[in-house]
C-alpha cells in the first residue's frame, strides 16, 4: 500500500522550497496570520510569522506543489484577503481561530469555487462546533494545539490529545486530517517523535506539517534522505501492533499529564 501521508512545510525560501520539493515535501504553507496574534500569544512559546503577499507569490513560483496559505482569522477584512492570496496563485486558504460554522460558510462564498478552503480547529467553540465543521466542503481541517491550549486554558499543548478531546473531534471530521507537528523521529522535546507520531497515525492522520524544531533537527543532514525517512517512519507506525498503539498511547498520556502536572 504506497504511502499516502502527506508533509507540508512553512516556508517562503525560493531555496528551501525548492531542495524541499525535490525531496518529497508534498506542499508549503505561507503564513499571513498576524492579526490579534501577538496579544493572544503572549507569554506563550510559539512563533508568529510575518508574511507577505510577495513570499506568497515568491513560494508560488518556487513549485509545481501545493501552495497554502493561512491568511487571519475571519472578519471585515476576509474578502479582500481572500481577492489577494486567489491572485497570486494560492491553491488552498487556511481560515485560522474559527469559532462559528457561518464564518467557514461565508469564506466559502468569497472564494466561490477558485480554490479550496481548510480550517483550523484551536477554539473551544471549534470543538464544540466538531461535527457541523466536518459536514463542510473544507478541504482539510488542522487542530492548532497551540492555540487551543490557550483557548481551553490546560497548561501542556498535547493535553488535548491525551484527554480524548481530539478523538471527539476526529469522529467528526471526514475531511483530511492532522494536528501536531513532526521532526526527525529520533528528535523531539518535550514530547519525543515517536511518540507524537505514534499518536498522529493512532487518530488516523493524513497529513501534518514540519515543526519548528526541524530546521535545527537537519542541520548537518540531507532533506533528501531525512523526508523519505520520516515518510518511512509514519508507514512503520501504521503498521503497528494494536497491543504497540495502546502501550504507546499510555506511555505518551503519562508524560503528557507529568508536564501538565510540573508546567
């Protein structure tokens, strides 16, 4: 069975991109999300990144692979956004910090057809709201663990994985699926790989995007070995035992509930 899990990459290097593509990255992700975004995140270890539309169109003449781009969360300011990110060529919008199903629906009505649209599940609303989402034409929905760690007020960002909140949303989404993020699987902090990818393939993933950490992780290898080896290593977790999955998943909820405990 050929692998079908997809990797996506944040990136506006034209360099990058292209030595990524080559080696088997299935798209990149442009990020204009910066609205509200420093306020909501302050105190917190995440990245805010300060895209453009000339890095969108940038990446866009980069590859023949997939371009995403993340654009604000919704508001007055969403059509002219989403005029600006079809015209340079996006293949796919991510509509962040989604609260209510009708701001999915109206983005649908703006972009009318001329590309696809994902979300990000990382509000309590979102969740609440898991099932009406999945019934959407999206095409892929990303639970943002950041943000919702936030939102929900838990300390450690996977403790939303650990506590079933994202199996509930998972039995409601058809479209594809992801949340977290991977690096080299024998990386990771404070969560290893393994473990998060152990949890990716347990709720039945289809993507998910390239950490922070991996560029770091990389140093000193070739992204031409090092993305076939994590491809790899998502099709060795696939095919774990059932027994593997459960003694995985209980090795990944305790340390998940130590650093919700010590944070």
């Amino acid at each position: 069975m050929p692998n079908t899990f997809e990797l996506f990459l944040f990136s506006t290097d034209p360099q990058v991109i292209r030595t990524a593509d080559s080696a088997g990255v299935h798209g990149f992700i442009v990020d204009m999300e910066n609205k509200g975004k420093q306020t909501r995140q302050t105190g917190y270890d995440t990245q805010i990144n300060l895209n453009t539309i000339e890095d969108l169109k940038n990446a866009r003449s980069s590859t023949d692979r997939e371009v995403i781009c993340r654009i604000n969360g919704f508001g007055e300011h969403t059509p002219a956004e989403v005029e600006q990110v079809i015209s340079a060529g996006v293949d796919e919008i991510l509509l962040p910090m989604v609260r209510h199903s009708k701001e999915v629906t109206h983005t649908l009505d703006f972009i009318h057809n001329r590309c696809k649209l994902g979300i990000l599940i990382e509000t309590a609303e979102a969740v609440k709201a898991a099932s009406t989402l999945g019934s959407l034409p999206l095409s892929r929905v990303y639970v943002g663990l950041n943000d919702l760690a936030i939102d929900r007020k838990t300390r450690c960002i996977f403790t939303s994985v650990a506590d079933g909140t994202l199996e509930h949303i998972r039995s409601s989404i058809q479209q594809h699926f992801g949340f977290g993020g991977l690096t080299l699987p024998e990386k990771g902090h404070p969560i290893p790989c393994r473990l998060l990818a152990g949890e990716i393939t347990r709720l039945g993933c289809d993507f998910t995007f390239l950490r922070r950490s991996f560029f770091k992780d990389i140093a000193g290898h070739e992204m031409k070995v090092e993305i076939p080896r994590i491809l790899e290593f998502i099709s060795e977790c696939r095919a774990r035992s059932n027994a593997q999955v459960e003694k995985d998943h209980a090795e990944f909820a305790d340390l998940v509930n130590t650093l919700e405990r010590s944070s």
